[in-house]
C-alpha cells in the first residue's frame, strides 16, 4: 500500500525559505505512470496546488507561486521535496504530499498526512 | 475567492440525500474532468469521486457524482453521521495551467 509522509521544520522565519520532503513508501516514485505534487492549507481555510514533479524532474507550478517555487526529486532516496522561498505569514498552512494520477489533473491519491509550517519571527 | 464555487455549508439528517454543487467556466470543469475529495475533521483529504463520477475501491456507492457543462454536483445518499465532513471538488484550469479546487463545503449532519 502506497504511503507518503512529510518531513521539515515546523518553524520558518519570514523571508528564509520553507523546505519540505515527501518519501514514499510502498511503491515506486520511479514509475512511469504517476506524478508528485504540493498541496496546502492554510488553518481553517481551503485547498491550494502547489506544483508537482514527475520522476524524471519535470515540474509544473502553479503560477500565482512559480517565482517562489521549487520542487526536486531523488529516486534514489524515493522522495521528492519542496522549496518555498521568502515566506510570509500567509505561507502559514499544512503542506500535504500527495500522488498526482495524471499529467495536469489534480487528481491526487493518496495523500500524505500532512505537516504544519508556522512562519513566524 | 476560489476558482470553482461551492456553498460554504450543507446539512441534512441521517437517511437523507444531501447536494454539493460545484460551479466553474468552460476552461476548468467544462473541459476536464472533476474531482471530489472528503477531508474528515483533522485529517488530510481523500479522493472520493474522479473522472466526474468514478468511485474509488473503498468508497461506499451512497456517494454519487456527475458533471453538465461547466458544473458539478457531489450527491451523498442515506446519510450517516460519519460523512460529516469538508468536502471539495477540483480540476485543472486550462487557462491559468493549474490546478484549482473549489473553497469547500462543510457538511453537517443533523
């Protein structure tokens, strides 16, 4: 059974950058058939796409994000990571990792539990 | 403001059918597929309906979803105390080349 989990510091300082790693378990990130994305939620709101990755580095964003943005991956290490640079308190949220079906869907399944950065002096 | 609009609230009593709607434009749900995920108090979301009206292994057949030009609806039947939840449909927007979800539907059972 395919697991992800998201690993990083809890706490950022505005303008440092946000670092984030997702390690899968269970299966592949290799797989060819399968995507890698950033997902998050800022407390008591709604969803918003990040980006995501496919194993062999090519990376889609979205564009409200893009110049802040960067999203790597490691098939050696099966995981895949998110940098987030000169963060406010509005990047403030739980950041969840998740598989993404197909090419530009927003499809994800299954998703990781999900990891609280606070952005705060 | 979210791209997709669904009402922030639903309520129902366990047995009813309950209604989630989900509007969009042509560019994100009138031509692509719409997703639906259920996020349970204090946990992350999970997909619930794909391809506008596929159900994942797992997902009980009281949960229904469907698609007409650039609007979506989420249907849950014989409501049960555990769907209360947040609920939220998705899709990719082919004019911002991203994905967007709608802002979520609190669904209370009375």
């Amino acid at each position: 059974q395919l697991q992800l989990q998201e690993s990083g510091p809890g706490l950022v300082k505005p303008s440092e950058t946000l670092s984030l790693t997702c390690t899968v378990s269970g299966g592949s990130i290799s797989s060819s058939s399968y995507f890698w994305g950033w997902i998050r939620q800022p407390p008591g709101k709604g969803l918003e796409w990040i980006g995501s990755i496919y194993y062999d580095g090519s990376t889609y964003y979205n564009p409200s994000l893009k110049s802040r943005v960067a999203i790597s991956v490691d098939t050696s290490k099966n995981h895949f990571s998110l940098k987030l640079s000169s963060v406010t308190a509005a990047d403030t949220a739980v950041y969840y990792c998740a598989r993404e079906t197909s090419l530009r869907s927003n499809w994800f399944d299954p998703w990781g539990q999900g990891t609280l950065v606070t952005v705060s002096s | 403001q979210s791209v997709l609009t669904q009402p922030p609230s639903a309520s129902g009593t366990p047995g009813q059918r309950v209604t989630i709607s989900c509007s969009g434009s042509r560019s994100n749900i009138g031509n692509n597929y719409v997703y639906w995920y259920q996020q349970l108090p204090g946990t992350a979301p999970k997909l619930l309906i794909y391809k506008n009206n596929e159900r994942p292994s797992g997902v009980p057949d009281r949960f229904s979803g469907s698609k007409s030009g650039t609007s979506a609806s989420l249907a849950i039947s014989g409501l049960r105390s555990e769907d209360e939840a947040d609920y939220y449909c998705a899709a990719w927007d082919d004019s911002l080349s991203g994905g967007v979800f709608g802002g979520g539907t609190k669904l209370t059972v009375l």
